[in-house]
C-alpha cells in the first residue's frame, strides 16, 4: 500500500486550511483526494487509526472521525478488526428525479466517463419501434458503452434514439458527457418524464467481461423510455448495471 506523505500533505491543506477548520476534515480530505485520483484502489486498506495518529500528530479521536466521515460518504466501508477499505464507487440515484449518471454523482465530487462501443443506425425491432412511436424497421440510431465511474466500470447502456436526434448527437463528445445534458443544453430539449422498469438478472459472459465481474454474478436491468416536455419519445435504453454500483431512493406515501 503507497503510505500517505503528513508533512506534504498535511502542509498544503494546512496552507488552505480555513480558519478553525477542524482537524479530521483536512486528514478526511487527503485520504479523500487520494480515493477519487485512483491512488487508493477498491479494495485497498487504508492507514489505521494508529497509523494516522502518528502520520498527522492526532488524537484517536480525530483519526477516528476522519475515518468515520468516509464512510458517511460511501467511500469506504469497515471490516470489524480489519480497518477500513476503499468502497466501489457508488451512484445513488433518486427514482423521483430524472438524473443522468453524471448528476447523480457529481455531489460526491466522484468522475465518470464513458467507453463508446459503436455509435450507429440500425433497424428498429418491433419493442424499440414502439417505445420511440415509429413503424418497426424504422432507422434509428443506436449508442452502445461502457459508463465509470472514477474509472470503475459500473454499467453498459445500449441507446436508442430516433434519427434527426441520434444524427446531432454524433457530433458531441460522448465520452465526458451524460446524455440528458446534451439533450438539453446542447439540442434544446426540455425533458420531462421517463418511464423505468428495473428487474433483476444474470451478467453473461460478454456482459461479466465488460463490467469485470464474474458470469453468472446478479446486476440490474433497467428499461428507461425518456419523454420531452411536449410527451415525444427521445431517448429509448436498455442499461445493464453491477448491483454494487447503484442504489436507488424514492419516498412513498402510506395511501
């Protein structure tokens, strides 16, 4: 494991520090920048207590808390007797919200990007057709990727919009951009609504390699028809997401 360097890295945050800023935030945020930079890998134990008492001249309680507000923030997770270990990164996404993966994660300060497998125009089959109201064997385009998160795989999304949609697309970085913010920014749409459909299933080979995962392990699949404000279909995706990359949230009245 790369040991954390206190003096550096405590002098420049100390450097920042806001006035009476307590100790376990600038300790939290060094351990914090090295997490989201990939210096930290998932999976890897962090410095102890004992380890970040010396390094940063604290008390256990200090440490402790620093510790603690990790994990508050889904960064880490604790192993009684083990000590703490960096966590996948996570998107928590609220079903009441209509978020790309994008938005759902940017409080968390996490990064995402996404592998385009193909980008191109296809035939829409009778379910894809219907979804975005077009005859069956209507051209479509279709996007296929891989989405990450702080450079962890987390899902495949296979895409489908109608033409003179799918064509402006093209010319936009698909990489570094969630989709709903280039409909919406960059074409002019207004979103309103999208309708989901979420079931459990088995990852297959293919989709265990693309996700690094193991064939048969259980992920989601998730069916989302997205709607423009006027009621038109614009968007039409089957997403295929590790089950320990998502956690959805919604409230629901008793009647």
């Amino acid at each position: 494991m790369k040991a954390v360097s206190p003096r550096s890295d405590l002098k420049g945050r100390a450097q920042a520090r806001q006035p009476g800023e307590p100790l376990y935030r600038v300790i939290k945020a060094v351990l914090k920048e090295r997490i989201l930079s990939g210096e930290y890998t998932v999976g890897q134990r962090l410095p102890s207590e004992n380890q970040l008492m010396r390094i940063f001249n604290v008390s256990r309680v200090t440490a402790r808390q620093a510790l603690h507000q990790l994990q508050k923030e889904r960064l880490v997770v604790s192993h009684q007797g083990k000590g703490y270990f960096v966590a996948r990164a996570k998107a928590v996404q609220d079903l009441s919200r209509l978020q790309g993966l994008g938005e759902s994660v940017a409080d968390r300060g996490f990064s995402t990007h996404s592998k385009v497998l193909d980008f191109e125009e296809v035939d829409a089959d009778e379910r894809v057709a219907a979804a975005l109201e077009l005859e069956p064997g209507s051209r479509v385009c279709c996007l296929k990727r891989v989405r990450h998160i702080n450079g962890q795989p987390v899902s495949h999304d296979i895409s489908f919009f109608p033409l003179d949609i799918g064509r402006r697309l093209k010319e936009f970085d698909l990489v570094q951009n969630d989709v709903f913010v280039l409909l919406e920014e960059s074409l002019g749409f207004e979103l309103g609504v999208a309708d989901l459909k979420i079931e459990a299933n088995l990852a297959d080979a293919s989709l265990a390699q693309m996700l690094e995962m193991e064939t048969g392990t259980p992920l989601l699949r998730i069916e989302r028809l997205t709607l423009d404000e006027s009621g038109r279909p614009v968007d039409f995706e089957y997403l295929h997401g590790r089950g320990d990359a998502y956690q959805f949230r919604i409230r629901v009245p008793r009647w």
